[in-house]
C-alpha cells in the first residue's frame, strides 16, 4: 500500500526559515539551476516557491502575470517580499 502524500501546504511551509517579518525567508530545499527554490505540487509537477507562497498567501495569478522578488534574494519566501507584475510584449 503506497504511503499517503504529505499535502504541498505542510511540505512548502516545513522548508522555509521565517525570520522577521521585514527580513528574507529563506527557502532550505532543493533548488533549481538558477537557484530558484522548487516544490512539486499536488500534481507532482515541480513549480517555483515563491509562485506557491503566492498561491498560499494571496491566490492565484491573473492571467499574464508573473511573480517577482523585491529583495532580490532569489531564495526569499517572504509573502512581504514579493510582488506580481504584468507581463509585456515579448517578455515570455
């Protein structure tokens, strides 16, 4: 019998180190190439952090959004340290 999967709500929040509430919280699992933080989701497709803090925190995206980091730290899932902005033409 195959082991029940941990939700990805427990699994995201168990892999941040929160700090203050002003200062980055750093992801501590894995990481992608350009040292992205990376979880699967529900579906077991891998999908960056800071999108699922988004998803967790404020919803989902609007259509042709993106989602970007204000301190610069690529590793940061501090909901206060991210922003969405619109996608222009010929940033895809």
């Amino acid at each position: 019998m195959a082991r029940p999967k941990t939700p990805l709500t427990k699994r995201l929040w168990a892999k941040i180190a929160k700090t203050g509430p002003d200062e980055c919280w750093p992801w501590t699992g894995g990481t992608n190439l350009s040292n992205y933080g990376r979880i699967r989701g529900e579906d077991g497709v891998e999908i960056p952090v800071h999108y699922a803090v988004w998803w967790e925190t404020h919803g989902p995206l609007p259509p042709y959004h993106r989602i970007r980091h204000t301190c610069g730290n690529r590793a940061c899932c501090n909901p206060a340290h991210l922003e969405v902005y619109e996608i222009v033409d010929g940033e895809w």
